[in-house]
C-alpha cells in the first residue's frame, strides 16, 4: 500500500528535479545566446560608415566613390 507521506515526498523531490533542471537548460540557452552575437545590437557596416562621414561632410564625394569600391 502506497503511503501518503511517500508520495508526497517523491511529488517534492520530482518538482525539485525539474525547478533547477529548467534552472541549468535557462542558464545554458542564455550563455548560447549570449556567447553566438544575438544579444549584441545590430553593427554598423563598413559602407553605412562611409555613408554617415558623407552626410556629415567629413569626405567629399570623390572620396566616398572611392571607399565605396573598396569596400
């Protein structure tokens, strides 16, 4: 006959089990994420640079041609 107490003991010891087994697969996902460049915001390519020092009037148009191929 199963007896209450065990039972309720084994309900204890399973939610532990999956309370920090969630807990470790959380930490893992967030340090995936983290460490693969998701987090990061979005990154300014070399061309939008170049397009920004135009707006800017930072390089003549000649220039910006210039970087422009060599990019």
């Amino acid at each position: 006959m199963i007896d209450g107490c065990t039972f309720q003991g084994g309900l204890m010891t399973g939610g532990m089990f999956l309370f920090w087994g969630l807990l470790v697969f959380l930490g893992f996902y967030l340090m995936k994420s983290y460490m693969s460049g998701k987090s990061q915001p979005n990154r300014i390519t070399p061309i939008e640079i170049v397009k920004v020092r135009l707006a800017k009037g930072e390089i003549s148009e000649d220039e910006y041609e210039r970087l422009k191929m060599k990019l």
